[in-house]
C-alpha cells in the first residue's frame, strides 16, 4: 500500500509538472492564443507557470528524499538506463 501511494504522488506531480510545461510551451511558441483579459501580461504568465513547475519539482524531490527507500530509487534508476537503451 505505501509503494501504491508514493506511486500515485510521484505520477501525478510528473503529470502535473507535464502540464505546466506543455502551458508553458504554448506561451512561448503562441502568445496570441493567451485571449482574456487577465492574461495580457505573458511575463507574469509565464512566471505562474514556472512557480507551479518549481513547486511540484520540489514536492517530487521531497517524495524521493524522504520516502522512496534508497533500494527503491537504485531499481527506478536502472529501469530508466534500460528504458534508454
């Protein structure tokens, strides 16, 4: 059960880190698409979206850090050297 978990957390601040790139590669590539209001300021923009991709990449570093047992993180690294491969 705790695996399930801290599975679970780390897929979805991946998920969400995905997202606030994609947000961000839109920004860069497509300014015009930003249409409201609220939204005319692309710098200020793109400075939310950063913070939100920091503040779940810390949350993802805290999760591996401090809950992901060191034998755990040794077999994620070698299935991502496979994954390359």
């Amino acid at each position: 059960m705790r695996e399930m978990l801290i599975s679970a957390a780390r897929t979805y601040y991946m998920g969400m880190i995905n997202k606030h790139i994609a947000n961000m590669e839109v920004i860069l590539t497509n300014p015009v698409g930003i249409g409201e209001d609220a939204h005319q300021d692309i710098q200020a923009v793109i400075e939310i979206e950063l913070a939100k991709i920091a503040d779940y990449h810390d949350k993802l570093e805290m999760l591996q850090k401090f809950f992901v047992k060191p034998q755990q993180q040794e077999q994620s690294e070698e299935k991502k050297k496979d994954a390359k491969s």
